[in-house]
C-alpha cells in the first residue's frame, strides 16, 4: 500500500511521542548514562536498537535509504542525529516537554545543516 | 563583504580538507580515544574545539543560526552531524581518502534527513 507523506508524518510523530514520555520519567538514569561518566557502551546500545527499529519502520514504510550519499553515511545521520537531539535535550537544564521535542525532532527532519544558518 | 553561496562553499571545503588531512594521519589514534575504550571526554573536548572554530568562522562569513529551531538545538546538530560522519569515517574497515571524505562532508550539509530515504 502506498503511503501519503502525511501518513508517514503522523506515524513518525506518534513514534517520537510514545519514546519520549518513556524517555522523560527515565530522564535522570538515561542521561547519567549517555555522559562521559556512564556506560561508554550505552550510546552503541541504543544506536543498534534505533537502527533495529528504524530498519522495520522503513520497510512496512516500503522506504529505503537514497543514493545521495554512501548508504552506510546515510544510516549513521539518520540515527545519531536523532540520538543527538535527545541527549541534547536531556542535558538541558530547562527542558522543553516531551511534545515539544517531538515537534522538534519532527523540524528537524526537514532541514539540512545548510538550512540552520543565515549569511547576510 | 558580502559573500556568495560559492564562496562559502568553497572556503568550507578547503577547511574540511584542511582538518581530514590532519585526522588522516593520525587515524588510529583518534579512532581509539573516540570509541567505548578510550577517553570518555575526548568527543565532547574536540565538541568544543569546533564549536568554537565553527562559531569564528561564521562571524568572518557574516552568518547566524537561523531561527527554525531553537537555537541550542541548531548549535549542537550542526557541530554533532560533522563529528558523527568523522567518526564513521573512521570506524570505516575501507575508509575514503581525505578528498572523497570532504565531498561527503559537503553533500550532507545539504540534506536533511527526510532527504536520506525514498518511499516507493
């Protein structure tokens, strides 16, 4: 079956919801063990686990990764781009909710590096 | 002055070529100190490294961060989006040569992620 961008939107948006609020009540643990003075190996972990679902999505999806760079470039950006939002977001002091960082991981799908800045 | 997109580009390019040709040569070792084994400190040192060469040469270029996400969120996509394809690179058993990497470099500050998949 095809499926509409919009489709995919909003089950994205639902997807990043559903992690968050679990991320949110786990906040604390979550974030000691991505700094530097928790489990070197933990940020690995939750990579190969976002790829593992990330992968099944893609395919129910029918999607697959673009030639516009060497596929595994593509794999890594993909995840630890999300990844990085989130540790960025658990390391804030003043935190947005969980909503709104999905409205902000759901942003930042659409835009490029070259997109986050402004020359005058 | 104001400068063209041209420009930009190709003062980008010659940096990212500048920089690949140094971790090149120190490969192992950087390699190393990035992964679960070595410094635990060491990615979010060389964070600040670029953070701050980043943030120099955008005042030279006349740029901001724009303001379609909040602006700590742009700061550290932009700086992590680098260092993780780096890392990549480096973890790669059949690495690019410096050149080719830079390209890589250039092409993802292009594409968002929604870029990086196809839907059929």
């Amino acid at each position: 079956m095809a499926r509409t961008d919009e489709d995919i939107a909003s089950s994205t948006y639902r997807i990043f919801n559903y992690y968050l609020e679990y991320i949110n009540q786990e906040r604390e643990t979550i974030r000691v063990l991505l700094s530097p003075n928790g489990d070197p190996y933990f940020f690995d972990k939750i990579k190969q686990i976002i790829d593992q679902l990330f992968t099944n999505k893609l395919t129910e999806l029918n999607g697959h990764f673009s030639d516009k760079l060497p596929i595994s470039y593509s794999m890594e950006l993909s995840i630890t781009n999300l990844l990085n939002i989130v540790r960025h977001w658990l390391n804030s002091p003043d935190p947005e909710s969980p909503d709104e960082l999905a409205e902000i991981l759901m942003q930042s799908r659409l835009l490029a590096p070259r997109d986050l800045l402004v020359f005058d």
